[in-house]
C-alpha cells in the first residue's frame, strides 16, 4: 500500500521533514502568507480557531501561564460543530445608512462592518493560570459571535467589572477582554 509506505518513511524521517518545513517557511514569508490566505480562506472556521489558539497563548504568556492542554481539547467540540453553533448565533444590524447587514463567515474579522467571536465572560475574569479556569474560558458554551462594536462596548464593561472585582486574578491582561 503507497500510503501506508509513505506514511512509514515519513515516521522514519520525521525530524528531517520538520526541520525542512521551518526552514522553507522561514526562507519563503510571502509565499506562505498567500498559502495560509488560501487556506484559511477555503474555510473559516479554520481562521477562527486559530485566531482562539494565537489569542490564548498571547494571554498565557502575558500571564506566565503555560497552556492547560490543545485548543480543541479546550473549545470541547469539533471544528464542524463550532461552525454551527456560531452561525446559529448570527444575527444582523442596520448600519447608519439604513442597511441591514447580516452576519456572515465573509464579513469575519476586526474592524467596522465585521464581526468577531466574543468570551462571554470575558479571559480578564478567569484566573488562566489555573488548568480548571482555563477549559472554562476557552470551552465553546463561552464564545459567540458579536459585531465588532457590539464587542468594543462589551469589552469596555468587562474591563470596568474587572476593575471592580475584590478578588485577585494571577494575570492582568487589562485591555483585551
């Protein structure tokens, strides 16, 4: 069988071809940037997790925190169900001309006329250096999607809460709610 023979040579070779690939996207940034735009333009759910992975380990090492275990083991569902239970979450707003702009996996991302996926409670109000704390904020019964001001507002409230809270967090990441 070719597949399981290649599949052997690889295991085989395992520390050559990794070394190889970082060295290839080391030496070839644009080109990889246009491979990952592909990639994650194909299917944005894929963007979307790893924008959770990228902000969970900027907050961590904010902390001096180390991850309590891989993404999806943390999110708790498939990427597959992510994507569904997100959308079920779409929901629209008219914009300033009058425009019903509904939510979309096309309109994804930072800035006016997108959205973004938001912690219901936000990363501030967990103690992430916690194992426990952390499959909590990152669990998918803790993320929807928001319109980008919609989330600046509530990230606003989350920073003043946070501020108001008697008890001690072990990271301060005041500004990223």
């Amino acid at each position: 069988n070719v597949k399981l023979g290649k599949a052997k040579h690889y295991q085989e070779n395992k520390e050559y071809y990794i070394t190889y690939s970082r060295e290839w996207k080391r030496n070839n940034p644009e080109k990889r940037r246009k491979m990952d735009k592909r990639y994650f333009d194909k299917n944005p759910i894929r963007k979307i997790i790893r924008n959770l992975r990228t902000r969970i380990t900027w907050v961590l090492k904010k902390c001096n925190g180390e991850k309590a275990d891989h993404t999806m083991t943390q999110l708790g569902c498939t990427p597959k169900f992510l994507e569904e239970r997100l959308k079920s979450q779409f929901h629209s707003y008219t914009n300033k001309n009058g425009n019903i702009i509904e939510m979309s996996w096309d309109n994804y991302g930072n800035g006016e006329g997108l959205w973004e996926i938001d912690h219901i409670k936000a990363l501030i109000l967990f103690d992430l250096i916690k194992p426990e704390e952390q499959l909590k904020a990152n669990h998918y019964t803790n993320l929807q999607p928001l319109w980008w001001f919609e989330h600046d507002i509530k990230s606003q409230q989350d920073l003043k809460l946070a501020q108001n809270i008697k008890s001690e967090l072990n990271c301060d990441v005041m500004g990223h709610a």
